[in-house]
C-alpha cells in the first residue's frame, strides 16, 4: 500500500504519518524532513535549499524526486510508503509514478486534508512558537500557502481521475482524522 498524504503546510500530514508509521509499519518519506536534515547536517545540498526554504518556495523537481528515488531504493522490501509533502508538483508526481512503477508499485491512495486558511494560520502560529521553524512565521507561510496554491493543489485532478482521493476533514481533532484515515485506508 503506498499511500500520499495530500495537503496545504500544517494540515496535519507528518502528525497523521507518524502514527500510521507506528501502526502499519508504513515508511514514511518526507521530503520536507529530507531536507531540514541536509541543512542540519550542514552538506552541499543542505546549503544550496536553505535561502529556497527560507523563503517559503519550492526547491526544485531535481532534487526532490533524486531524494525520493533514494529512498526507494534503500526500502525495497517496505510495508508500504507514506508520501508526506510530495509530491508537489505535476512532474514530480509524474517522477513518482515511473519510479514506482520501475518497481511493479503504484500509488493505491491519495488521503487529501482539508483544513481551511484561518485554521491554517492559527496552527502554524503555534508551532511557531513552540518549534521555532523558521518558515512558519507568519510571512513565510503565506508565502508556503501562495506555493501550495500555485504549484500543488493543481496536483489533484491528476490523482482524481483515477478515482484514488478520499477527503478526510483535517479541522477535526487528531483522533477524528485518524479515525478518518484508517476508514479511508480499510
Ligand atoms: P514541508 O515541511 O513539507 O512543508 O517542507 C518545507 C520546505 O521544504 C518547503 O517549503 C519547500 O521549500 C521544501 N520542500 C519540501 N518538500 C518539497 C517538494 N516536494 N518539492 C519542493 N520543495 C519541497
């Protein structure tokens, strides 16, 4: 089962992953955590994302999809993968499908989160002060929900015409996604 966890930034989907990881024994490939170990780590490429990240954009398909690939790679006997913040883009879903497919896979579902702008905000707020995540200030996002906007949210008619989308309402508590999610999953 591999499973992507589709969603504007703070929706939800790293929470919902991690919990899925613990109970399915599910991978989960952030891309997002990918690259905030590149710059914690202090490597090349951890460097060359910094300003892009910083600045609420997207890096490019390149390096998203090259770290995704890697990560197959190292996992070929997995439960299933969790696609959490990728793919964001058309080619990279389209990256996605090939590498997958290279491996006789597929994607089985895309859980969409819906939470709207002002819940949005309001959450991001707070892991702001409680991570100190550089791109949640208030600005940044705007910018991280300009991008999802733009660049990602045109990803779902690419999925819906499969028929593989389930809506999950992401304004409920974390238990009542969950709950959500594993109907969706069942
Ligand atoms: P996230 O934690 O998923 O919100 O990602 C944090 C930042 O990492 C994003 O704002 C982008 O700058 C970058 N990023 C993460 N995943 C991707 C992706 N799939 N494509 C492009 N940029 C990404």
């Amino acid at each position: 089962m591999n499973l992507i966890l589709f969603g504007p930034p703070a929706a939800g989907k790293g929470t919902q992953a991690k919990r899925l990881v613990e109970e399915r024994g599910f991978i989960q490939l952030s891309t997002g955590d990918m690259l905030r170990a590149a710059r914690a780590s202090g490597s090349e490429l951890g460097n060359k994302v910094a300003d892009i990240m910083d600045n609420g954009q997207l890096v490019t398909d390149e390096i998203v999809i090259a770290l995704i690939a890697e990560q197959l790679e190292l996992n070929p006997n997995a439960a299933g993968f969790i696609f959490d913040g990728f793919p964001r883009t058309v080619p990279q879903a389209e990256a996605l499908d090939k590498l997958l497919a290279d491996k006789g896979q597929k994607i089985d579902k895309v859980v969409r989160l819906v939470v709207d702008d002002t819940a949005l905000l309001a959450r991001v707020t707070k892991r702001f002060e409680d991570q100190g995540r550089a791109d949640d200030n208030p600005e940044t996002f705007s910018k991280r929900l300009d991008a999802y906007n733009a660049q990602t949210a045109p990803l779902l008619p690419y999925y819906a015409t499969r028929g593989i989308i389930t809506e999950v309402d992401g304004m409920a508590d974390i238990a009542s996604v969950a709950a959500s999610i594993d109907t969706a999953l069942a």
